[in-house]
C-alpha cells in the first residue's frame, strides 16, 4: 500500500473585494493628504476643458464673406482674435494643472522642483499647481527665469471671460 500523503487543494485561492471589483480607483490611488488638491485641480482642469470648446468653437464659427460694414467686421475679427488669446492662455493653464495632478500622481506634488524642500501648506492652497516654493519663485522672477502671463485686475479679467462666455445673452438684450 501507498502511503496515504495529504490531499493538495486544487481549489484557487478565494477572491478578494479588489479582483471582484477591480484595482482602486485613480482618487483612492492618492494618498488622503493630497486629496482635496487632487479633486479641486481635476475640477480646475474640467472647467478649462469645457471653457476651451466654447473658446474654440466660437473661433472657428465660420465668419461670412461680407459684413454689412467694415466697423461689424472689424469687431468680429477682433472678438476672435481675443478668443484666441484667451484660448492660448488657458491651454497654459491646463498644461500646469496636467502636470501639477501627474506629480500628485507620483507622489512629487508639494516639493520644490528646484530645492527638493517641501512647499508651503499656504501657497499650495493659493495655487495648487505650483512648482516651486515662494521663496524659490521670487528668486526666479527676479532672475527672468519664469515668464508668468500679466494679467490685469481681478474683476476686469472675470468680466472678459464673462463677455467670452455668454455672448448671445448681451445681442439678445440689444
């Protein structure tokens, strides 16, 4: 007689929440501290996305031949070279906020990229897609080394993304 050996399981280990489910999602992926930064950026990042198809829709509306006077196409001409130039300025942004969420991503978010040294808890909420920390920045822009767009006013710039944003509202008041 053969000796009688322990039977082996030939059963599959049992399946875990994740196999049944599926890897974590990309947010539980983040580790909690960054969290809040990841979700407003990704909402900053929506808006943009949605504000440049509206931007870029409206700049490629095709104009027609002949205006009824040079001063109306002179207008059209200008409202799309300023949607433009809005465009240019949000595709700048939405580069910094793409690559603020891939250092969230790879767990370099809030370190300076030039010192190594963590950014200030302050700053990262004034500007989440920061690289750098203030001091380093100011150093930079004295050196000319970061060119940031210039920017009037707060309320001005609300009001020409308003007027960018909502355009048949006014020709209807008129």
């Amino acid at each position: 007689m053969r000796p009688r050996h322990a039977k082996r399981s030939s059963r599959k280990p049992r399946a875990t929440t994740a196999d049944v489910l599926g890897p974590k999602t990309e947010f539980e992926r983040i580790k909690p501290k960054w969290r809040k930064h990841f979700r407003h950026l990704a909402q900053l990042r929506a808006a943009i996305s949605r504000r440049q198809s509206a931007l870029t829709r409206d700049a490629l509306e095709e104009q027609p031949a002949f205006s009824s006077h040079m001063a109306d196409a002179g207008t059209d001409t200008y409202d799309r070279d300023f949607a433009l130039g809005v465009l240019s300025a949000e595709q700048d942004a939405a580069y910094e906020i793409d690559e603020a969420l891939d250092r969230i991503r790879n767990g370099k978010y809030g370190i300076c990229e030039l010192t190594g040294k963590p950014i200030e808890p302050q700053r990262l909420e004034a500007i989440p897609w920061t690289r750098f920390t203030a001091a380093v920045e100011k150093q930079l822009e004295r050196d000319g080394a970061v060119n940031h767009a210039k920017l009037g006013e707060r309320e001005s710039v609300e009001g020409n993304i308003a007027m960018i944003a909502e355009p048949e509202e006014e020709e209807q008041e008129e």
